[in-house]
C-alpha cells in the first residue's frame, strides 16, 4: 500500500485533481494496487484565513507519505511569490526533489504548432531542480566600495560568499551568482543516465552554455562525461540555443536531454507548447530516495477557474509518472494507454484545444477507457 498526500492547491488545482483521483481510483479497481490517499488544504485559502503557507507539523506529516499529488498553486487575492515561494519551492527544497522530470510527448489527436509536419515528438527533459542561476545569491551596488555577504545552505554543503565590489563611476550594477556543485551535478547527471538505461534510450544530450558560461557549465561537462562512461550511453553535447532550434525544427533527434536549472524552465516550457499547450503537460519533483511531488505543469489558471474549463490531462498524467516514479509501472501505462486512446478519439476535448467538453467529463472519458477490457 502506497499512502499519498494530496494538495488539490488553487484555482484549477482542485478541479483537475478531482479527475486525476478518479482516474487513480479506476487504475486501483483494475490492477491489484492499493493507494491511500490524504488531502492537505494548502494554498491561498488557507493561508488568508490562517496566515500560514506550510507548518512543520504538515511537512512531518507529508513525509511520512510516498509521493505528493499536486494541483496548482497561485491567487490573485495573494501577492505572487508567497505561495509559490511559501508552499511549492518549499516543499522542494524541504525534501530535496533535485530532478524536475518533464515528458515531453505528443499524442495522436492533440493539436500543436508543428501541425502537419508530421514530427514525432517524444522526448524526456531531467531538469536540475536546485542550483544554478536559481539559487537566489544577488545584489545591487551603486557606485563605490561594498561588501555582501551571502550564505548557501544545502543538505550536502554549505557555502558563503563575501563579494566585494569596488565601483567606479557614479553607476549601478546588478550581480547574480550562478553555483553549480559537483555533488549537485552529478547526482541530477546520474539520475539521467539511469533513466536512459531503464528506456533502453541510445542517446543523452547534455544542454548548457559552456562556451560562455565556461566554469559552471565546465564543471556540468566533466561530470556527463564521467557519467556516460559509467553508464556507457552515447552522450552529445549541445548549446542551449541550439536546442531549441532543434526542438522546433526536429524534435524527433531528441530522446533525454539533461539540462541545468535555468535552461531547463525555459525550454520545457517550449516543450509544453511542442506537446499542445499546458493543459498536456506533466512534471515531477524527485528525489529517488525521498519524497517526490507530481504536479501539471499550468499554474492556477484563475481565468477559468470554477468553469469546468480545465484541461485535466496534464494533472492525470501526472499521477500516471508519480505511479511509474514509485514502480507500479502497469497501473501508470493503464492511464497512458487510456489518455492516448481518450486523446486519438478526438470525441473529448476541453476549450484549450478548441473542444467543448467540460473538465468532469474529459475525466469520465478517461475513466471508462482504464475499466474498459480493450
Ligand atoms: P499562475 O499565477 O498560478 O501561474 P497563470 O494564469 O499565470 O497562473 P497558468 O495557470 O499556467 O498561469 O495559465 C496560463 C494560461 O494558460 C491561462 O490563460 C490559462 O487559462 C491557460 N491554462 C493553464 N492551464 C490550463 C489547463 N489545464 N486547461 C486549460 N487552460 C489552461
């Protein structure tokens, strides 16, 4: 028995989670797979009414679950960032979820910009999930001398920069510190390649800048080499530019790219767009030997919330790769298989893609293709 936290969130969140639970039900009819689910109220309303983003007693109590099963975070009633920053980054962080796992697969009958040109698009994007660019280590000087002082704290390292800036000229200049640590690369690279044996996949393509970026992206090369010949997978190493002009031009060359933090946000969004929009897209928050947190990649939409406008697949995709992360590997092909047959039917589509079905009913579409024998 599997037990699951639960975070239906804002916005869409709630709507869409209530069909990927029903699609999870079906899956626990049909295959001998038992999941326990518990419902945490985290999001906007519980935090204007209790002024609370995560306590401690909660992140004790999610700890003690398998995965988490996350719907959307966000409201215009919340100043942006507190949520996002109070609830989603730190449950991340919290639980050290250092692969951001991003299928990016388009299914027969799902509308895209590259409509007729007859691409196969079906590649997997491991995004480190805790360094780089993101790390938050910053600052402003205006001209003259200053000093910052600035701290890292992570579970494997610790790390303090005194960054001392002697401007000239009555100018101002902003600074962002990039870190990428061997530990932090390799465990994300390590993560990939393991991911590619299991797909039996014949290529790895390492995405970073290092022809400009030379010291964070050179200490990322080294350690893909060192890995690809552990693994002994063919590995290519490309620009980020580069890569996205492939995605778009041939996608199909592509199977897993591994990809550094602030690369990563920006071309898995373009593979969302590859895959038919948002509504499509599913992601996952790992931490192999941890907890890990699946959530569609949208946010809480609020334009059509409440509307039953939602396009539900990306959440019920997501509980089909938390299903696969956690090793019940029939049950998450069983909602695969049901989504793509859903999807192939062209009969139940939401109003991203130009359809009229509400969000339940996609849902129910799906439902009866996971029961059904065929
Ligand atoms: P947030 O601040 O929570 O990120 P947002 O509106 O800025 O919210 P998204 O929620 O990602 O960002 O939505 C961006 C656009 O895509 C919106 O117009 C939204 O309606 C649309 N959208 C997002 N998710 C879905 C979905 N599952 N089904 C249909 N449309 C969606």
């Amino acid at each position: 028995m599997h037990k699951i936290g639960v975070i239906p969130g804002d916005g869409i969140g709630p709507e869409v989670i209530r069909e990927a639970r029903k699609v999870l039900d079906a899956v626990m009819e049909k295959r001998d797979l038992s999941l326990e689910f518990e419902e945490f109220p985290l999001g906007a309303g519980h935090y204007l009414q209790t002024g609370e983003t995560v306590s401690e007693e909660t992140l004790q109590r999610l700890a003690r679950k398998k995965a988490i099963l996350l719907g959307a975070m966000g409201d215009p009633r919340v100043k942006p960032g507190i949520l996002e920053k109070g609830i989603l980054l730190r449950l991340r962080f919290h639980f050290d979820q250092y692969v951001n796992l991003r299928p990016v697969r388009l299914y027969e009958g799902v509308p895209n910009p590259l409509a007729g040109k007859n691409k196969k698009i079906d590649m997997t994007v491991v995004r480190e999930n805790t360094e780089d660019f993101y790390v938050g280590l910053g600052g402003r000087v205006r001209g003259g001398l200053s000093k910052s002082a600035f701290e890292l704290i992570r579970r494997a390292y610790e790390v303090k920069f005194d960054v001392g800036i002697d401007l000239q000229n009555e100018t101002e200049l902003a600074f962002q510190i990039g870190v990428i640590s061997r530990h932090g690369a390799r465990r994300v690279i390590e993560y990939a390649f393991q991911l590619a044996k299991m797909k039996e996949l014949k290529l790895v393509t390492s995405v970073d800048k290092a022809n400009v970026l030379t010291e964070v992206y050179g200490l990322w090369r080294e350690e893909v080499d060192v890995l690809a010949a552990k693994y002994k997978i063919k590995r290519e190493f490309q620009y980020v530019d580069a890569v996205a002009l492939h995605m778009v031009r041939s996608p199909e060359r592509f199977q897993l790219l591994v990809t550094p933090n602030l690369f990563g946000d920006i071309l898995t969004d373009l593979g969302a767009a590859l895959q038919g929009g948002l509504g499509f897209a599913p992601s996952g928050n790992i931490n192999p030997s941890g907890v890990s947190m699946f959530e569609p990649v949208h946010g809480s939409a609020p334009d059509i919330a409440g509307k039953k406008k939602a396009n539900p697949v990306g959440a019920i995709l997501s509980a089909g790769l938390m299903l696969d992360t956690i090793g019940e590997k029939e049950a998450a092909a069983d909602i695969e298989r049901a989504v793509m047959q859903v999807l192939k039917s062209r009969k139940f589509r939401t109003a991203d893609i130009g359809g009229k079905t509400s969000t339940p009913k996609v849902g129910d579409a799906i439902v009866s293709r996971v029961l059904s024998r065929r």
